[in-house]
C-alpha cells in the first residue's frame, strides 16, 4: 500500500510539474505590439521593427510578422504589418 501511495504522489507532482511549464511557457511567448504597420527604411529588420513597436517575447513577435508577411525579405518602402493582438 504504501509503494502505491508513493508512485502516485510521484505521478502527480511529475503531473503537476508539466502543467506548470507549461503555463509558465506560454507566458513567456507572450507578446504585444503597439502599430499595425511599418514602411521599411534603409537598414530595416524584422528584428528593428518588432523591437520598435512590440513589448515581450521579441521572438515570437518577429515569428509571426514574418508569418503575416509572407517571408522575412524586406524592401525599402514595403508596408509590413506587424501583429495587433496578445499572443
């Protein structure tokens, strides 16, 4: 009885655990961006652009702006959009 007890307890906390990662890394993902658009100057980056007009997990925010636009190629006076909603 009692080694039963003890797997148990080990399968609900190596649960626990899990669904705690992965609500912390859903958090971590998190981004918001403050601008619908931006035209592309000489020297821009997804990387620049997100950075201007986004807060929070840059990477996500440049992963999906690339996703909106078609690719990450840039041209100078291209209208990127970047991504509106909490993610």
């Amino acid at each position: 009885m009692k080694k039963i007890l003890t797997v148990l307890l080990m399968v609900g906390v190596g649960i626990l655990m899990i669904l705690t990662l992965a609500r912390s890394t859903e958090r971590a993902g998190r981004f918001e961006c403050h601008w619908p658009s931006h035209i592309v100057k000489s020297g821009d980056t997804m990387w620049m652009i997100a950075g201007t007009y986004c807060s929070g997990n840059i990477e996500n925010a440049v992963y999906h702006m690339i996703e909106l636009n078609g690719g990450s190629s840039l041209q100078i006076g291209q209208r990127v959009v970047i991504p509106n909603a909490e993610r």
